[in-house]
C-alpha cells in the first residue's frame, strides 16, 4: 500500500538560495499535520510542490503512489485541495461564486449540479460564512477572505487538504474554530497538512508536527516533541515554556527576552 | 435555493440573457437596413421590388450583418482577453495580433498586393501579418512549454509597440495616395461586404465563439488566477494558449475585413459585468450578442448622422464612452473601482 504522500529527496533552489533541502517525509493515515516554522524556511514552497504548482525541483514527491506531476489536473484536484494564503481578485465575484469554483473538478456540465449545490452549502456552513456569502469578495477581510478559501476547497471534496497559513489574518475565535474544523475533518479521513507559524496552534490541534529550519526538517514527530523548548529555542531564537493546565491541555507561553541569539 | 445562491448561474438566467440579447441582434437585422438617406420599404423588399430589394439585401443588410458579426467577435475576444491577463484594459488589440494584421494590410497597401492566394490582397496580408505576430508572441512569451499571462502581456505589449512603429515607418514612406488609403483602413470601416467575405467570417466567428463561450468554467477560473485554476483540475499554460490563440484568430479575422475598430472589445464586456457579474457562462453569450448590437447600431448611425459617413469607431468610443461612465456612476455599489 503506497502512502498518501511521499516526499524523497526533495530540493529546490531560486538563484544562489537553497530553499529546501533534501526533504524526506511520508504521510500514510488521514491526520492533523502542522508544518512549523519561522518565515522564510520553505513551508509554502513546501506546500506548493506538494500541491503539483511547482517545477523546478529535484527529488519526487509522489500522491497515492504517482509523481504529482503525471497526474492529470483534474482527477488530482479531486483528490488533493490547495488554500493559499491570500487572493486577489480584480473582477467583481461573490464569495459564493469563489466556493463554487471548488466544483470545477467535479463538474461535468456547463451548470452545477444538486450535488455540487449540496457540497457548497455544506461548505458555506462549515466555514460559517454564509453572511458574506453574497458579497463581492474584494470587498471581504483578509479572515472573511481566508474563509472563502477554505470553503471553496472543502467543496472540492479533497481527501488530502493543504494549507498555506489559513488562520494569519483570522480573529481568535475563527482561528480556534477553523483549526477545530480542520481538526474534524482530519478524523473524518482528510489528511489535513497546514503551515503555520503559531506555534500554540500547532501544538494543541495536530497530531503531528514537521518542523522545518533553513530548508530541512529538524523535527516530524507529535507537538510535545516536535516543539520541545530546546526546538523552539533552536529553530525561533525564543525562550519557550509548556504551561501544562487543569483541564489537562498544554499551552506554550514564551519569554519576550530573545535567547541568547540574536537574530 | 438558498436566498445566497441567487448570484449562481442558472439555465432560467442564461435563457433570459440570451433572449434578451437575440432580440437584440433581430431587432438590429430588421430596423437598421430600413435607416438611411433614401427610404425603403421592407414589405416592398421582401416582395423582390426594386429597388428596395436591391437595397436592403444586396448593401444595407450585409452591412448589418458584418457589423453584427465584427461587434460580437471584438467584445468575446476583448472579454477573453481580460480574464485570461485579468487586466481591465485589456483589448482584443493588447497583444499584438490585430497590429500585425493591420501591417500586413499596409504592407498590401503600400506594394500594391492586389490579391494574394485568391483572396483579396488586404485580407490575405492581414491574415498572414496576424499569423506571423502571433507567433512571435507566443515565442517571446513561452519559457519552454510554459507561459504565464503576465510573460503573455509583456511579450504582446512589446510585439504590439514594434508593429505599430513599423506601420507608422511605412506610412511615412508612402505616396500621398497610398498615405490617404492608408490611413482611411486604420481608422476601421464597415463597408458593404461580399457575401463571400460574410460567410466566410460567419464560419470563422461563429464556431470559434460558440466554443469560448462553451469553455466559460475555465475562463472563470483563470480571471482568479492561475495558480487557481491549477489547483481546480485545469491546465493554466494550455488556457492561456488556447484562449490567445482562439481571441487572436477571432480579431484577426475582424481586423482583415474592417481594420481597427476601437472601444467595442473594452466597453460591451465592462458594462455587461457591471450588469451581470462576473460569471463567464452569462458574460461571454452576452457580450457577443449585445456587443454584435452595439456595432450595428453605431455602424447605422455612423452612416446616416452627417451627409458624409463617419468612421465607426468615431462613434464606438463617442457613444460608448460616454454610456459606460453613466452607467459606473448609476452603481450605487462603488466597489467596482
């Protein structure tokens, strides 16, 4: 049985920057991954090459045993859904149109379907944006945006859901909700692989944590010992402490004072 | 339905767009051919009288139809055009392919090409000028087998900036004469066509619409973005080529029988957005039927305002320009700016 994602080998470098390296990672059940790590190390190269956006790099990143790049687009886009951090539209669509675009994959016809109707509605609700469903998405918050995002790839129905940062411009509570849902959908059977910089996010959502530092993996292992204090120290430069709490669930709380590096 | 999902296209929607549209265009095919200097009755030309018959389906009504056939290829193919570069200036003319036909067409012009290949000498310089351009841009353009539309943009604004100072070199060089001929085919005009030439663009535009339009989901997505549209099971490199491709041929195809003509391939598609949003399932059917509209109805009045006719695309931005503006300042919703 080949795994959902294999990683072997990968690099890639613009110009004279290296930026990642030798990258080796599998990803065989649907699980909660965190892809951590400050700005600038290749989490959302990362994501991209995993996504079939990319070209350019050395090593094999393989879906359900196939190099992502033999893929045809669309029976991968069936399978594997992409959120980018941010989108800019310079034409007048609704939100609700952007969630319908998810259904492109699956559409056979020239109008959607009761079935992409249905997956879109499921979607809207799940994201809890049908208030601005209606509204020109150039004209939503870069959270609202965030959200649209999210449920124009959950109406594409993905078993495997990438994402690129999708709380950075979020409130609280959203990030909280979102993360939960993501959280969901994972033991629903979605592999659900988001990058992220919060650590606290990544530490109390996921299953498991990939940390990257200059283009490598220093840890791939669960949240309390991919982020040990020694690795947050290590990779962010920060003084870092788990606050372990009552109810038994652990933050991570740090020290303002960098460490004993500068950056 | 949810009360949200108004916005969405729906076969009641595109039916009543099309209606609308088509009524349009027939209203155009039996009212415009009747407005002239001389009067003419269509009972008496459809009873073969002359010289009413002579005159409605021998000058007047082709010259509806190629307005209409010219109006509708501009404004789909200026609508491609801004989705796939998702620029709002974009014209049927930004990259390039129209520049290159109207240099052919001087060349023709100015060397006195009076046929070419069986085909009128204009016309097949045109063609063989669009040809050539197009496929320097896409050299310039592509990076191996790929593309990008801003690559895309570049190359075309490029390519089109060289032609243009080509044709003004020529220009320069000509006679009076060929100066005068020269410059009476750059501003686009509408003349009275052979049928031949009208079937011959019929087959040319019409196929070649009906399939942009059929592609709408795509075209969509690529007015997001391409990464987008690659994350949504489409090929990016391979729309945008198809999509120049097919956006070329149709402007090319325009530009060898009537030159340039200005403004329809920028204002029909802004004005049906504003209108209709952004779906291209409902904005490329609409902006080829209202836009085929527009051009006849400006071609007729540009015909019979003064004594002596007007170019026509005098009266495309005289009277486009104007009505969009009106219509962008009667949007309550700002936002489109």
């Amino acid at each position: 049985m080949s795994a959902i994602l294999e990683l072997a080998s990968i690099g890639i470098s613009f110009g004279p920057l290296q930026v990642l390296e030798d990258i080796n990672l599998r990803f065989d059940v649907p699980q909660m991954v965190a892809l951590a790590g400050p700005n600038g190390v290749g989490k959302s190269t990362l994501l991209s090459i995993v996504a079939g956006l990319r070209s350019g790099y050395s090593g094999t990143c393989c879906a359900y045993g196939k190099d992502v790049r033999r893929w045809k687009r669309r029976e991968f886009a069936r399978k594997i859904a992409f959120v980018p951090q941010s989108l800019k539209l310079d034409f007048p669509f609704t939100a609700e149109e952007v969630v319908f675009m998810g259904r492109t994959p699956h559409a056979g016809g020239f109008f959607e379907s009761d079935r992409d109707r249905g997956a879109v509605r499921r979607a809207i609700e799940l994201t809890d944006m049908g208030e601005f469903a209606a509204r020109d998405f150039r004209a939503l918050s870069g959270g609202e945006r965030q959200r649209v995002m999210l449920a124009s790839a959950l109406a594409q129905e993905p078993q495997v859901l990438l994402l690129d940062e999708p709380t950075s411009f979020l409130d609280l509570a959203h990030q909280f909700a979102i993360y939960s849902l993501l959280r969901r959908l994972s033991g629903e059977g979605i592999l659900v692989i988001a990058a992220t910089h919060d650590l606290n996010l990544a530490a109390s959502y996921s299953d498991r944590v990939v940390l990257l530092r200059k283009g490598c993996v220093v840890a791939d292992a669960v949240p309390c010992d991919a982020l040990s204090v020694a690795k947050i120290d290590e990779v962010f430069h920060v003084r870092a402490e788990w606050v372990h709490r009552a109810d038994g669930r652990a933050w991570i709380t740090f020290d303002d004072r960098a460490g004993d590096a500068s950056l | 339905m949810t009360p949200t999902e108004a916005h969405v296209v729906t076969p009641r929607r595109l039916t009543i767009v099309l209606l609308v549209g088509l009524a349009a265009v027939l209203a155009c095919i039996l009212i415009c051919p009747l407005i002239g200097p001389s009067t003419l009755s269509l009972q008496r030309a459809f009873a073969g009288q002359w010289p009413d018959n002579q005159m409605f389906f021998g000058v007047r009504l082709p010259r509806v139809l190629l307005a209409l056939l010219c109006g509708g290829a501009l404004s789909i193919a200026g609508c491609l055009f801004q989705a796939l570069l998702r620029d709002a200036l974009a014209t049927p003319y930004t990259l390039g392919v129209s520049s290159g036909a109207s240099l052919g067409a001087v060349v023709a012009i100015c060397f006195g090409f009076h046929t070419i290949a069986g085909l009128p000498g204009i016309w097949g310089a045109a063609l063989l000028g669009a040809a050539v351009t197009l496929l320097i841009v896409l050299a310039v353009a592509s990076e191996g087998n790929r593309m990008s539309s801003f690559t895309l943009l570049l190359g075309g604004v490029m390519i089109n900036g060289v032609v243009t100072s080509l044709i003004m070199l020529l220009h320069n060089l000509a006679s009076v004469r060929e100066s005068f001929a020269i410059v009476h085919w750059l501003m686009g005009n509408i003349d009275p066509p052979e049928p031949f030439t009208l079937i011959a663009l019929a087959i040319a535009v019409l196929p070649t619409s009906l399939g942009l339009c059929l592609m709408a989901r795509r075209w969509n997505l690529m007015a997001v973005g391409e990464e987008w549209a690659a994350s949504r099971g489409v090929s990016p490199a391979r729309l945008l080529l198809i999509g120049y491709v097919a956006g070329s041929f149709l402007s090319a195809a325009v530009t060898a029988v009537t030159g340039p003509i200005g403004f329809v391939g920028l204002v029909v598609p802004h004005a049906l957005r504003l209108k209709l949003g952004s779906d291209h399932r409902l904005l490329m059917p609409a902006s080829f039927l209202f836009g085929a509209a527009f051009l006849a109805v400006c071609d007729t009045v540009a015909r019979t305002i003064f004594s002596v006719e007007l170019p026509v695309s005098v009266l495309t931005a005289l009277v486009g320009g104007p009505s969009f503006i009106a219509l962008l300042r009667s949007r309550r919703r700002s936002l489109w700016l």
